[in-house]
C-alpha cells in the first residue's frame, strides 16, 4: 500500500507563529515532512502506525542489487 501524500496526521501550531505546524507527535515541522512518510522520525507513532499498517516510505524504495551504474542522489 503507498500513498502520495501523508497529510491526515494531527498537527498544533507553534506556539506565537500562526503559520508554522508540526506533528503532534514527533515535533517535526510541516514544511520539514512535506507530505511524506519519512519526514516524520522514525520514532513518531503515526509514521510507526501507518507502517505497521502496511503504508511505504515513498523514497525508501528497496535498491536493486545488480551491478548498475548508481544514479541515485
Ligand atoms: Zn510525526
């Protein structure tokens, strides 16, 4: 299972900044997990819950393990 975006996690402002946000659950900054699994820490219990919901991390796709020229960034 994978989805694009991971928006539907719960979020609080921060304190005094009206247009920042961050998870609720592990402090990362909205702009920081951009919608991605991955952007929150490995720690987090909703990156955790969806994880063990079967939901992927979009950049961790699994490396091929043939001699190929390394493109990857
Ligand atoms: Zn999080």
């Amino acid at each position: 299972m994978k989805k694009s975006f991971y928006i539907d996690y719960p979020q609080e402002h921060y304190e005094g900044q009206a247009h920042r946000y961050r998870c609720v659950f592990c402090k990362q900054e909205t702009t920081k997990i951009n919608g991605l699994l991955e952007g929150h820490l490995p720690t987090c219990d909703y990156r955790i819950a969806l994880e063990k919901a079967g939901f992927e991390c979009n950049a961790n796709k699994p490396r091929p393990s043939l001699d190929t020229t390394d493109e990857e960034d």
